[in-house]
C-alpha cells in the first residue's frame, strides 16, 4: 500500500501549535498527514475544516481513522475557503495550513497524468475542470508554451522544448506523459540527458501548475486571510517552487509592514538532510509562517 509522507511535520506542528479545543484549516489536505496530526492536537473538543480541489483525497480522507464528527471535509479549491466558512457557519479559525506540492497518491496514479514515472493521459488537474496539460501542449503556440516552461518551471532550455514539441506536434497530438517526456529530453543538448533528476520535471512541474492556476490562488487566498484567520491565529505555507516562495515571502512582508501580522519564520524552513534521505520528494519544500496580530 501506498504511503504518503508528509513534508516538514514536525515543524508545521510546531509553528502552528493547535491545541485542544481549537478550530484549523487544513486548506490542501492531500495524503492527509498534516491533517491528521493536527486533528490529535486539537482533540474532540476541535474542529478541522478539510479542503482540497481533489475529489479523491476527501475521499480517502474519510475513510481514515482522523475522520471524525469534529472533522468537515470539503471538495474545493482552496481559494474558495472564506465562502466555506460562511456557507458552514464557521467563524475564523485559530490557523491555516497549506501544503501546495501534490501528494504521493496524485504522482503514483499513472490516469491523473501528473507523473512521467509511468505513461497515462496527459491531463495533470486537480480537479476535472478546464483545459488539460494535452490542451496546452497541442493548442498554445511555441512562444506561449516556451514562456509557461520559464515561468513556471525556470527551464532554461524552455525554447528549445517548446520549439521541438511544435515540431513533434505536427505529426499527430501529444497525448500521454511517456510521449510528452520523450519529446521533452530529445530536446535537450545530450550532455544533460543524464542527469540526477529526469531532464522533463521541470517541464511537467511547469505545465501542473498553470494549468491549475496555482501562482494565482495562493495569491488570492493569502490576500484574503483576514477572512480566513482570527487575530492571534497562526498560517503555515509549504512551498515547492522558488517563485511560489516569492510569492508567500512578499505577501507575508506585506501584512508585516501593514501592522497586522508577525514573523514566525525570518527564513524559510528546509527539511533536514535525513527527511530528503528517507523523502526525496521534500528536498525543494520551504516553509514559511506568520501570526496574526491581535
């Protein structure tokens, strides 16, 4: 069976400090290992509203152990959590998690198409909405795909691979993971075909993310926090990519500077050298926190 192992645990717990009775959000519930470690802080006495944009992860949320009459699940994006609250009669909450990378069950499930790992359909939502990783690839011209590889992957070899992927297009669409990879790595120089990771992971990263729209939500959510979080409430962000980084770093200086929250982490959190052995996946995790002030 497949684990998922949650990224710097101890350390979210440790910023975010729930304690009985208290009410936390848990905004990416993923694997749910977060959310799970929160809910035995918090006791029965607590509440955890659980929300993620995919279907499966609510699903197989409830059928864990830490899915309790204290526990709310929701099926949405987490940028929609303010109309959560209200629709639920919730007040703000003591804290907010958001874990942005995507969890072991996504990676694994060669359908979702999020992984190069095994061959599925070329899809990579979150949820069944929208255009697919497939539309992207076969619909947007080469300059507009070379931009989307920049910019959310930092592929530096972007205008190449969207130049070569144009190329292969024309031949007949780019429909699965294993095509797409092999398309990607022939468009590399040959000297860093062989590298520690595969030469198409920034690539793929790069297209999960806008098609999911990922930049925009954190952005979204984390302007609207005072809807979200009470004053003296606790948020946690983990981020997987450097411009997402950014985009929590500079907000968080925002409300710093406006008077209304305080530092928990000056620097980012990295996880340790024996949590990237035993999770390479957490190797690029960042963790940031900020409290409320009252």
């Amino acid at each position: 069976m497949l684990i998922h192992k949650p990224v710097l645990l101890h350390e979210t717990i440790e910023i975010l400090n729930p304690k009985p009775g208290e009410f936390f959000i848990d905004g990416t519930l993923g694997g749910g290992g977060h959310a799970n470690a929160i809910v035995e802080r918090i006791g029965k006495s607590g509440t955890l509203l659980g929300v993620d944009w995919d279907k499966e992860a609510v699903e197989r949320f409830e059928k864990t152990d830490a899915h309790r009459a204290n526990v709310i699940l929701r099926n949405a994006n987490y940028d929609s959590i303010p109309e959560i609250l209200s629709a639920e009669k919730l007040e703000v909450a003591d804290g907010l998690l958001l874990d942005l990378g995507f969890s072991s069950f996504q990676i694994e499930d060669a359908d979702r198409g999020f992984s190069f790992q095994a061959d599925g359909p070329l899809d990579m939502r979150y949820a069944k909405v929208g255009a697919t990783a497939g539309d992207v690839v076969n619909g947007l011209k080469e300059g507009e795909l070379a931009d989307i590889f920049w910019k959310y992957g930092d592929e530096r070899f972007s205008r190449q691979i969207a130049k070569r992927i144009v190329e292969e297009r024309r031949k007949g669409k780019i429909l699965t993971t294993g095509h797409l990879r092999d398309v990607v790595v022939s468009a590399f120089p040959a000297r860093f075909r062989n590298g520690k990771t595969n030469p198409a992971t920034k690539v793929f990263q790069a297209l999960r993310i806008y098609v999911n729209h990922e930049f925009e939500n954190i952005e979204s959510l984390l302007r609207k926090l005072p809807e979200c979080v009470k004053r003296g409430g606790r948020v946690a962000v983990i981020t997987f990519h450097s411009t997402e980084d950014g985009i929590v770093k500079n907000l968080f200086k925002e409300l710093v500077k406006a008077g209304k929250a305080e530092l928990l982490t000056k620097k980012p959190i990295a996880p340790t050298r024996a949590e990237v052995k035993e999770n390479p996946r957490s190797r690029s995790a960042k963790l940031r926190g900020i409290k409320l002030l009252p």
